[in-house]
C-alpha cells in the first residue's frame, strides 16, 4: 500500500477539529479510539478562538448542554460568558477522559481518497463507514516543515462554519481597503486581541462596524463602551439587511418556547416527508403562524426603538428564526444609540476613500478604523481541504450541503460532517447526530440509497425555501423535534421522551430528553 512508503499511520477514526462538534464525535466514537486534530494549542473551536471579551452564548445553559453532562449551575438565568462555555467544555472533555484522543497544534494540510467507492456510484449503495481497510489519507503539519501522514477508514470533519475563513466585501476597482488611510480588520482577527489591545483599539477612533448580526452588534457596543466620556467617539453601523434581534426570550410575559420549540407550536410548520393531511393542515394554519410572528414583531417594535432608528425588517420574525438568524441584542445597545454612541446608516452600497466610507448618494463617514463583521466562508473551508473530484460536490447549485441527518454527504464516502446543521441548540443537534453516527459505524443502522438521501435532503431544501429567503444556513429550527423523532425512530429508540402527553405537546424539548435510549 503506498500509505506504507510513507511512514502513514493506520487508524480506523479520524476526527478533524475540537470544538464542539468535534468533541461529540469523539465522546461517542470513542470505543474506536478517534485520532482528532486540532490545529491550535488548546480544544473549544469558536467559543475559544473566535470570540469577543464580552461574547456570551445566546441560550439559557440548560438548553445549551450535553445530554449526560449538565452545567453545574444549569438553572441559573444569565447567558454564560464564552469563557464560561470554554470551562464547560473543557470539564466535558475531562470527565469523559477525551483529551487523550486530542493532537494539539495539528493542522490538517492535505486529504487524499484512497478507497474503492467512486463519486459516479450514484443512486446505488453508499458503503460501509468502516470497509476494513483506510479509505482517506490525511497530511499534518505538527511544526514548521514537520507533515506526518495519517490513514483512516472513516473521517469526521468538524471544522464548522464560523473562522479561519473571512467573507470579504468586493468592491470596484480604487474603491477597496487599499485606498483607505485608516485600519481595516476583520472581525476575526477583532477577536484574538486582548482586553488592552482591543480597547485602544477602539478607544477615541471614529470606528465604522460593517454588519448587523451578533458579531456586529457586539463589537459596535464594546466600541460603544471603549468610548464613554466627552472625548468619545461614536461607532456606526452600516446595515444592509435588516434582522429581527430580540432582548429576551420573552413576549408579552410569555415564555419563548411556547412559540417555536414545543410539538404543538412546531405541529403549525411544515416539515420534510409530511402526509398530504399534514399539508393541507399546514396550509389551514397559515393564518396563525402568521399571527403568531407578528404577535412577537409587535412586542418587539414596543419594547426596542426599531422603528426610531430605521431598524424594522421587512420580512417577517418567522424567517429570521426559520434560518437560525435570532440574534440577542446586548442590555444597554440602544440606550447608547440614544446617547449617540451608536449610529446607524442603511446605504444599499457603500465603498471605501481615503479618509473612510463613502455611500451611493455621495455622502461620507470618516474612519479611523473600520471592522468587517460580515461572516465566514464556512464552506470554502471544506473545499480547500477536500480533493476533487469530492470539492466540486460540496454544495448543491442553490448553495447548501446536502446532508444527509445534517451528517452524511451522499457523494462523499467514508466522511461524515458534523456542525454544519443549524438549528436552536447546535449543541445538541451535534450530540444526538453523533450517537446516531456511532451506531451506523458499529453497524446497527443502515443508511439508504445515494438516491433515497439526495432525495431527502432536497426536499428539506424545499422546505426551508418556502419557509425563508434565507434558507441557504440549512437551519431546521421550525421542524427541529420532526427531526429529532426521525433519528430516535432509525436508532430504535422511541420519538416521543416525556412522562405524558402533556409535557409532550407543551413543553420544550433539551438535550436531557436524548440521554438515554426509550
């Protein structure tokens, strides 16, 4: 074999990444001893290296844990800090002993497909993930110069989404960060400065925060923050697209779940492989879905000065949860707005000059720093990883991975991605995939035709396009309990997790529901 010219090392599981997702597959492949590797010096992916001083997780911490590892302090009302998650994860690892399976500062440089299945074997079997033989060499850079060659039957990639990769604006020609006389970054390389660093920064700058999302807004307010006092500066924002943003997961004195994460609430939306009942019910309960977003719209046009500040979206709440766009605005943002810390400007298109932005009607901000808080290009990634001809195939035309139970590529064999299903908890949406990952490499479970996946991921690309325009996130968070019945259903396992039916209907599926099999 010429992995043995090499000097290649055999193993039946390779785990790329250790953030969470990386560590779910590790606790649950871990009778496979999984190699994992992790190209900085220490695990927790995002929360670790890709965070604000002052980011916090966006959920309460019990919906935001490991099913047979809860918080110590799971009860308690505040949104932990990204240090906090850090510890978390950490004291996860710990307890399930998954360090020893970790290789830090091991970057991942180069895969090869060396097994037998061919990407033209479409429509017929997808193989086994554990053929018997190494089906995937993968190249490491351990130092400077130093790439140590690894062989694996089965490779788990979770490398996520967000980081490495920055989403650049392109601009015409003498109009880019060149021309700029001031700093430009990116909110990725905001986030690995220190408290210091980062404060002078911001601290008596003309700063312009590109983006509305939760990267967005939490940088525009620590800006906000760095300049408090007569000699302050304010920060502006330039929004383009507009997204609900809540301050609480309450309305109108009701909690959140009621709305979208109980099986009756979610019985209102439509889900892939639904009967012709169903669809025609879902039609029926087009009015009260409807009613029920603008019921919360209307809480959160009184209870934050959208309207003032030119804010309102234009679509509907529904589609902003619908593609895991919901973000948490910090407590005091728009009392800084009111005070001129924050201002925000709506230009359709904007470009740089020499001394900051300019807008299509002519009219200018001047810059001293200007921060680009517009994303990730999660997929690039993958691709930059992945040979052909599996690169070519990534995505469908309409942009998203077709995953099968947001874990299996249908064209890819021998690979598996986790983290890349968006949904309220990623969190748990990763675990429970994982132990249903676990039990098709033991064997237990069967995964159907290349055909029959595709055919299932598409029809969840159609359901997330008559759902919302921003369907390309893969977010599955209007049929998220649908998909989770589905898995138990394949492991055996009985969808249905409460003590009776009424918990059943009303109450909010966690990550504790999944602990153990029913």
């Amino acid at each position: 074999m010429a992995s043995n010219d090499r000097n290649v090392q055999i193993s039946k599981i390779g785990i790329i990444g250790a953030g969470v997702s990386g560590l779910a597959a590790a606790k649950q492949l871990a009778p496979c001893e999984p190699i994992i590797f992790e190209a900085t010096d220490s695990i927790g992916g995002v929360w670790k290296h890709c965070s604000y001083r002052s980011t916090k997780l966006q959920s309460l911490r019990c919906d935001y844990e490991f099913s047979d590892f809860p918080w110590p302090d799971r009860d308690n009302s505040s949104f932990p800090s990204h240090a906090e998650i850090v510890d978390y994860l950490e004291s996860y690892a710990k307890h399930f002993d998954l360090l020893r399976f970790v290789k830090l500062n091991s970057k991942v440089v180069e895969v090869r497909f060396i097994g037998d299945q061919k990407i033209t074997d479409n429509g017929g079997a997808y193989g086994s993930l554990l053929p018997g033989e190494p089906a995937w060499e993968v190249a490491v850079q351990t130092g400077s110069d130093t790439i140590q060659w690894y062989a694996f039957e089965f490779l788990v990639m979770c490398i996520g989404k967000y980081g490495d990769i920055p989403r650049m604006p392109v601009f015409p020609k003498g109009k880019g960060p060149d021309v700029f006389q001031g700093k430009v970054l990116h909110s990725m390389d905001y986030s690995k400065l220190d408290q210091e660093a980062a404060t002078q920064l911001l601290r008596g700058k003309k700063v312009v925060v590109v983006g509305y999302k939760k990267s967005a807004i939490d940088l525009a307010m620590e800006c906000a923050e760095a300049n408090q006092g007569p000699e302050g500066q304010p920060c502006t924002m330039i929004v383009r697209t507009r997204h609900w943003i809540v301050p609480h997961y309450w309305v109108w004195g009701l909690p959140f779940f009621l709305f979208y994460s109980t099986r009756f609430s979610q019985f209102l939306h439509e889900r892939p492989n639904q009967s012709l009942l169903r669809t025609l019910l879902c039609l029926l309960f087009t009015p009260l879905r409807r009613g029920v977003s603008k019921f919360i719209e209307s809480y959160l046009l009184w209870k934050m000065p959208l309207e003032k500040y030119g804010l309102k979206p234009e679509h509907p709440f529904e589609e902003d949860y619908a593609s895991c766009q919901m973000a948490i605005v910090p407590e005091n943002f728009f009392s800084e707005a009111d005070k001129g810390k924050i201002v925000f400007k709506r230009p359709s298109k904007w470009w740089f000059y020499e001394g900051g932005i300019e807008f299509e009607d002519k009219t200018r901000v001047e810059a001293d720093v200007v921060a680009l808080a517009t994303g990730f290009e999660g997929k690039q990634k993958i691709k930059s990883i992945l040979p052909e001809p599996f690169r070519s195939v990534v995505e469908f035309p309409s942009g998203i991975m077709p995953l099968y139970r947001g874990m299996i590529h249908p064209l890819i064999p021998n690979m598996a991605f986790v983290g890349y299903l968006e949904s309220v908890s990623n969190l748990h949406s990763a675990e429970l995939g994982c132990k249903w990952l676990s039990r098709l490499a033991g064997g237990e479970l069967k995964l159907p035709s290349v055909e029959g996946m595709m055919e299932q991921t598409a029809k969840e690309v159609e359901v997330s396009k008559r759902t919302t325009r921003f369907y390309k996130r893969h977010c599955i968070s209007t049929y998220s309990i649908n998909h989770d019945d589905e898995i138990c259903e394949e492991m055996g396992w009985s969808a249905w997790r409460k003590r009776n039916w009424f918990f059943e209907a009303f109450s909010p599926y966690t990550s504790q529901d999944y602990e153990k099999e029913k």
